[in-house]
C-alpha cells in the first residue's frame, strides 16, 4: 500500500512538473521560492487528502469510539491550507452538522506570536481551499489534526 501511494504521489508530482504548470526560468531543483521538495510535499498533501480522506476519515473515528470520545456528527478529512502562501500544509477533521461540514472545503491556519512568549495557531473551517477570498463554516470545529509524512 505504501510503495502504491509513493509511487501515485511521484506520478502526479512529475507529471505536473513536466507539464509546464510551475514554467519560468529553469534552476537546478528550484521552483522560484519553493524548493522542490517544498512543492513535492504541498502537492503530496493534497493528493493524499483528495485520495484518502476518507479513509483516515474512517480510521480517526474508530481511535475516537474505542477511547470513548465519539461523536454523533458528521466528519470529514480536508487539507489545511496556510493563510499568506496558500500551501497545503496538512490535514485536519472537521465535525459538525451534516448540511455545515458538506461545505467545508478546507481548514484555514492563522499563525502569530504573542509577545514572543506563544505562538499562536489558529484553525479556521472555511468553505474554499484559497484562504484568501474563503468564509468560515459557522458551527463546525476541528476535531483533530493530521500531520502527513511525505
């Protein structure tokens, strides 16, 4: 299963790549501010949402009933996109009411220092994957975070 998604992961990440989508000046292993393992690894989340979030979906709300901890509505896997370089970033599940969490489409993080004493993240539903012109889902909250090894 794993060498199938790694594999899956690299097809789509070169096929993108050769297709001109990220085309300008050419540098070795450089993709203007990103890296390309930056970009391997943001496109990497999004395919692995978009293909398994319901399966780990399924797999959080098991852990979740065995420790007691369940939830009686709905849930849902979407990526967590980063708000000022609009990058997959991570995963994240979502609960609330059915018609609510249909509409999520993302998670939004917000990060900021408190008097360099905390830092601050905070994770927003919203209902497009471009934080920039998105709205928040009222009514539905995170429930867990999915930190994704690529």
């Amino acid at each position: 299963m794993k060498k199938k998604l790694l594999a899956t992961v690299m097809a789509v990440s070169i096929a993108t790549l050769s297709t001109g989508i990220f085309a300008g000046p050419a540098q070795a292993f450089s993709l203007g501010n990103f890296n390309l393992g930056s970009v391997l690894k943001v496109g990497g989340v999004g395919i692995l949402v978009d293909r398994f979030g319901g399966q780990i979906n399924d797999f959080l709300n098991k852990i979740l009933s065995q420790n007691n901890l369940s939830t009686t509505y709905t849930t849902k896997v979407v990526p967590i996109v980063s708000v000022g370089n609009n990058g997959y970033i991570g995963a994240a599940q979502v609960t609330g009411p059915a018609s609510e969490v249909e509409r999520v489409e993302a998670v939004a993080q917000v990060e900021a220092s408190f008097n360099s004493v905390a830092r601050i993240k905070g994770l927003v539903p919203i209902d497009s994957k471009n934080p920039v012109n998105a709205s928040r889902i009222q009514g539905v909250g995170v429930s867990a975070i999915i930190d994704i090894k690529i």
